[in-house]
C-alpha cells in the first residue's frame, strides 16, 4: 500500500496509457490497447504492452485517433486473460498517466469483469500538473512534451505514450522537488487532488438484477429501448456506471449477439434467465 508520507522516489512507479473503442466506460466503451511501464528506482523492472478485444466494434472517431481497427483486436486477448500481468505490474505502485482519471476509470470497469480485489493505487497526472504548474498554450501530451524538451514519437499509441509519459514525470518531479513538493501526498495537493480508481457505481437494481450483476451471471430483462419499443432479452451483465446522473449496465445481450449498454431506469423488470 501507498502511504501519503512516503517520498516519491522511494516509490515505485507504474506509468500506462489505454486506447479506448470510445470516451465513455459508462456507455459501453472499452479498452483496446493498454501498455505499462514499471519502474523502480527510474529503472525498468517490468512492462507490458497489449492489444486487447473489446468484444464491441471501435469507433470511427476512436479508430481515426489510434489507428487500431476492429481486425487489429479480433484475435487479440481479452482484459480477464491479460489481468495477471496487469495486477503484478501495478502492484505497490504510484500510478502515473497524462489524463490519468480517464485511464483509471477505463481500466477500473475492466477490473470489475474479474475476481480481484478493487486497485487501490494512487494516480499522479501530468495533464493536471503541466495545468497547475507550467504555463503552456496546450496541455495535450505532445504539447507538454514540446515544450519539455522531450521526443514523441508514434502519438496515440499506448508504449509511446507512456515512455513519453515517463520523461515528463520525471523532468516535472524535479521542479517540484525546487518547488516544495516530495512525498505522494503532496503530489495529490499538487496536481489538485487525489485520483483513484473509481468503484463501481451504486446504483439501486432490483434484486434479481443486483445478484446477477455481482455474479455475473444471465438475467433476463423486458427493456424500454430509444423508439419506445418493450424488448424481452437475455443479457450477460459486464459492469455498471453512471453518467451524467444516470446508470447504466453494459452487458453481452444474446438477442442481438453483441454488447449492449442498458439505461437502468428503463429496466422494467427482471427475471431469471432459463436456456
């Protein structure tokens, strides 16, 4: 466990970076790349960098950002295969990413397709740092980069992004350091606050659905769609989010054979599913 007193070099570090079928965890989207860099010391001690199937298509806009397509992911691992690595990797970390916030919460709605404990690790984000502390006309990673002195290259793919994360963090700790600031929480203060993993959303569900989604196991629903149409279905819950004050539950439907994200509040009953 991370503990606030401690001395950010002391620490080790997990820098990562996802790509991502979308924005939004909580509207079905998923991760499709994640790379992680463990370092210790400023030394390598471990790193991973994986495509990953999302089992849903990549969006347009997504794919025109990375550059990953759907036959990228086909044949590519799913998150529960890769999850091992993934938690030894993280494991007594300081975990650090540009926009850190939208990695945590992609990868915490992963995590919630597994049997392990919630990441408990704290996150530093060079995207809230480089606003709070440097004055710069942009803060997107190839700007901070730039205007750091610091190569990118390959942008908007996962292992580039985080060795360039890296550099950044490092050259920015040693401001810091000048500026007052050595242990992780007043790293937290620094960059504005403490960023987590999010835990899964607490949504009221009724309670066969409850049961379902912490078991992960089928459930049926009669369902309220976008046109007004009532649908019966059985759905294979994921994960559960909010958005914008609404829940919602991402799901593998087998009407339609394909992931499905379901508004809650247009659940209108649940029931259980038989073969």
């Amino acid at each position: 466990m991370i503990f606030h007193d401690q001395l950010i070099d002391a620490v080790p570090l997990a820098v990562l970076d996802t790509e991502t079928t979308g924005l939004e965890p909580a509207l079905g989207h998923r991760v499709i790349e994640l790379a992680i860099l463990r370092l210790e010391g400023w030394q390598e001690t471990g790193q991973m960098d994986e495509l990953v199937n999302p089992g849903r298509p990549i969006s347009p806009s997504a794919s025109r950002v990375n550059q990953i397509v759907d036959a990228d992911v086909t044949n590519a691992p799913r998150f529960p295969d890769l999850v091992g690595r993934v938690a030894d990797l993280l494991e007594g970390t300081l975990v650090v990413a540009h926009n850190a916030a939208f990695d945590a919460a992609f990868i915490a709605a992963e995590w919630t397709l597994t049997s392990l404990p919630p990441l408990t690790n704290p996150c530093a984000c060079t995207l809230l740092l480089a606003r709070n502390w440097y004055r710069l006309p942009r803060n997107g990673l190839g700007q901070v980069a730039r205007e750091l002195g610091i190569r990118r290259r390959l942008a908007h793919r996962a292992m580039p992004d985080v060795w360039v994360t890296a550099q950044i963090f490092r050259r920015m700790l040693k401001d810091l350091n000048q500026w007052g600031v050595h242990t992780v929480g007043e790293l937290m203060h620094a960059q504005g606050g403490i960023i987590s993993f999010p835990a899964p959303a607490q949504v009221a569900l009724p309670s066969p659905l409850d049961r379902a989604v912490q078991q992960h196991t089928p459930i049926g629903i009669r369902y309220l769609d976008d046109h007004g149409n009532v649908t019966e279905r059985v759905i294979e819950p994921y994960f559960l989010r909010s958005y914008q004050g609404d829940g919602y539950l991402t799901a593998f439907c087998r009407l339609r054979n394909a992931q499905r994200t379901f508004r809650i509040d247009r659940i209108l009953a649940a029931f259980p599913a038989y073969p």
